[in-house]
C-alpha cells in the first residue's frame, strides 16, 4: 500500500475526528486488508504526520488537543503491553532453560 497516497487521502478527506474513516472504509478505497491500513498508518506515524485514530478510525489532526488525545491512548497501550510482557517475562521462570539463550532484557 502507498502510505503516501493513504496520507493524502486523510488530508484531504478526513481532517479532523468527526471525518474519521473506519479501517474497513480505508480497505474498501485502497483495495486491501486491514494490516496494510495499521502498517502504513504506523509508518506515517513515525514520519511524524500527524495521523489520529479513536473508536470511529482513522484522520489527521486538525488539533492539538486530537493529537494528544492519540498520544495518550498510544501511551495507554504501551504501558499495558509492557505489564502483559513483564507478566511473560515472571511466567518464564516456571520453565527451564534447555541450553537456549534468554531472549529477555
């Protein structure tokens, strides 16, 4: 998927959260699945544009306060991804080792 062609289209037709388009929409207009919609809403993302999402999709930010609303709900999900992977990383004690290398840090 062109992530560039993706950015335009939320530039020009869904700007702000009341034009949020939904993953299923996006796959609909760009002809695939859901994975390339998150890896390239990701990949502008970390090019630093400014692309939200909430319970209604995917927009760019027409505010500051959209975007801090996205930074949150980002920081939200690292913080219980890590809880779920320190869990793991506890459960993996139960095991021994069998001569692998540990992978955790």
């Amino acid at each position: 998927m062109e992530k560039e062609a993706l950015l335009q289209y939320l530039k020009k037709r869904h700007t702000g959260y009341m034009n949020a388009a939904s993953s299923r929409s996006l796959e609909v207009v760009f002809h695939v699945g859901g994975k390339p919609i998150r890896k390239a809403v990701n990949e502008l993302r970390c090019d630093g544009h400014p692309i939200c999402s909430d319970d209604n999709g995917y927009y760019y930010a027409e505010t500051g306060t959209e975007l801090n609303a996205t930074i949150r709900q980002l920081q939200s999900r690292i913080i219980k991804i890590a809880g779920a992977k320190n869990g793991l990383v506890r459960a993996s004690e139960q095991f021994t080792d069998n001569g692998q290398t540990s992978m955790f840090v």
